[in-house]
C-alpha cells in the first residue's frame, strides 16, 4: 500500500467514473439489457478498417507530425472551409487528436489557469469537471432542467471576472439535446463581446435528426470546434479526434500534444481519411427511428424531452432518486446511467438506444415493470 503523501491531489478529487461502476455491475449479471453504453452498437465499416490495414502494410506505423498527418489534415481543413466559407481561412487551422477527449484535455491545459472558472450546462458530459480539475481550473454549471434548452441569458449571468471558457456540447450527452442556432448565435456574440474562449464539443455531429447541425463557429471565427470519429464510425476505441479554430490556440494545443501524446496513433489517421468518404446517412436514419421508438416505447409512463441528436434519452425517474431508480433496474438485470453521474441532480437516468432492437424492446419492457410497480420491499 503506497502512502497517500505520494498522490497528488489532483487524483484525490477526481472518482471512478460511475459509467465504469455500471460496467462493473453488468459483469455480474448473466443476461443483462445493456442500455448504459456509450459508444455505437455497429462495427467499423469495412472500408474504414481496409484502410487501417493497408497503412499497417504501407509502413504508415511510425511518428507523425503533431498535428497529424498531410492526408487527413488537408481534407479536415477543406470540410471546414466547405462548411465555413465566410470564415478567414488564414485565421483558422486543423490539428489531428488522440480522441475529441484528448483535444479537449489539450484545449483546457492551453487556456485554464488554477482558479479560472468554465461555464458549461448541467446536465454536462461526465468528463468535464474532471479535465477542468486537472487544468486548475472550477467548473461553474448552468441549469437546463426540465426541457435540456440553453438559455443564454443564464450564460450571461454566469459570467464573473474570473471566467476564461464557454465548454457547450451539442448534441449532448447525456439528454441528446441539441442548441438552436439562436442560442449558438447568441452565446457566440456574448463570448465574443465578454472577451472569452467558446469551445464547442461536436463530437455527435453527424446524429442531427430534426434539423442540419449548427455550430457556434458559424457566428465567431474565434470558436474552438473539437469533433472526432469515434461515434460517427464506431471507432471509438481507435482514439481520432480533430480540432479547428484560432491559429495561435491551434499552435499552443500542438505544442502539448507533442510533449502529451506525441500524435495521434498513425494508422488510425489514415483510416480517418478514408472514413471521410463513407456514407453514414443510413446509419443515422437508423438511429433517428431507434430514437422514436424507444421514446413511443416510454410515452406515457416517463416524462422527458424528446431529444434531437446523439443517442440518448434522459427521462425522469418516476419514483426515488435516479440512483435508487437505476439501482432497482440492475437487480431486473437492466443497466442504465443514474444522472448524478452527469449533473448536480439526482432525478433523471441515461438511457442509451445505441443497441440492437431486441436489447431496445427487452429494455421498454423491463422500464415499463419498474413504473408500474415500483420498487421492491428492502431485502
């Protein structure tokens, strides 16, 4: 047993994730519904994977340069430009990341010092408060209960001498709620006029399912825009993530990414190119009706904001805490995400429909039993 002398303490406050902890639970049960995970239930399509193993074969296995390689690079740059084309190109560049993680770590430790405050909404994406702990940094939330919609007067309000940052996300995870441009506009005009750094977290850019996605980069050419692979492609164990925004910012997150994580894994970024021109319309159109059902599955017995994008739905619990609630559906072999894991309340749970249709219609039926009978007497 080492002494407690020999952590630092910043590991002291941070806990195991209780994703994790649900995972660990699920590995007692013989036959779990497995709601809880956070990644797409779909493989790599095989062209992507293709290209992964002829870079392995071309020799592509060694260091790239920081910022990722030309290949990916240079097309990431064109999208920006085809999405963004009032933009000035020459105030903007593209970096290649160890996972949308990795580039938001590197965008907290390029901007936060100790005692810098980050304004995000609650519920926010369970990472969050940790990587703003590791900067130094304290994490001021904004409320969006009860409909998850982003009121920029509450950002305004949030503001205090000491805030550096604007963290959004959207789509979000964990209510898969997506901003109005109307709010991005007017979050990106109040970053702007205030004098602080707006990141936008867009890594579910691709899973919009009533409206285009929108972006806050849009409005600002100051925005930094963090997107990634990994749920677009279900390649989230490969760890590809890419970030574009303001040169100077761009140029300090290379800098910590060399002397962090060196690259990006080198095969992964040729992949990553060849992922670009695969078509994900149909999976997207999959999710989108994956998403109306379970919702027409839980209409009438929980209530919850029919969420736009990503792949999850975060309904209140009809009965005790989220905890209690989430605790309950383990013991009927259901895994689920109580919301004190994403937020300072303890009323909703995270439902993710990144599943099969038979785990999606086993789930409803298990939510269905617990609301309408509750929970058991104590043992």
């Amino acid at each position: 047993m080492i002494p407690d002398s020999w952590l630092a303490d910043r590991t002291r406050q941070i806990e195991l994730s209780g994703i994790r902890k649900v995972f660990e639970l699920g590995k007692t049960l013989k036959n779990p519904v497995n709601l809880s995970i956070g990644q797409p239930h779909f493989d790599v399509p095989e062209p992507i994977k293709a290209a992964a193993k002829a870079a392995i074969d071309a020799g592509h296995n060694g260091y790239t340069l920081t910022q990722g390689v030309p290949e990916l690079r240079n097309r990431l740059g064109a999208d920006v430009g085809a999405r963004f084309p009032h933009l000035d190109p020459g105030s903007r560049d593209v970096m290649v990341t160890s996972g949308t993680s990795g580039g938001l770590l590197l965008a907290l430790l390029a901007t936060v010092n100790p005692g810098d405050e980050v304004i995000t909404p609650d519920p926010y994406f369970v990472a969050y408060p940790h990587m703003i702990t590791l900067a130094g940094g304290r994490m001021v939330t904004v409320d969006t209960y009860p409909d998850f919609r982003l009121d920029p007067g509450k950002v305004a309000a949030a503001i205090t001498p000491r805030t550096k940052l604007i963290l959004l996300s959207t789509p979000s995870n964990p209510t898969g709620s997506v901003i109005d441009p109307a709010a991005l506009e007017a979050i990106a005009t109040l970053a702007r006029h205030r004098g602080i750094l707006l990141v936008s977290d867009e890594i579910y850019r691709a899973f919009h399912y009533d409206a285009p996605a929108a972006s806050p980069a849009a409005y600002d050419g100051n925005v930094l825009v963090l997107e990634g692979f990994g749920k677009t492609y279900g390649m989230t164990g490969w760890r590809l993530g890419w970030a574009h925004g303001p040169k100077r910012l761009i140029a300090e997150m290379a800098k910590l990414q060399q002397f962090t994580y060196v690259c990006p894994p080198s095969v992964v970024q040729y992949a990553g190119a060849a992922a670009l021109d695969f078509d994900v319309s149909g999976i997207v159109a999959d999710y989108r009706r994956k998403r109306d059902f379970l919702a027409e599955g839980l209409r009438g017995r929980y209530r919850f904001a029919t969420p736009g994008g990503a792949f999850y739905l975060f309904p209140e619990a009809p009965w005790g805490t989220a905890t209690e609630f989430v605790r309950e559906a383990i013991k009927n072999e259901l895994l689920m995400i109580p919301g004190n894991v994403f937020s300072h309340r303890d009323t909703h749970f995270r439902v993710s429909y990144a599943a099969t249709d038979e785990t999606l219609r086993r789930g409803i039926e298990i939510l269905h039993r617990l609301a309408d009978t509750g929970p058991r007497p104590a043992e």
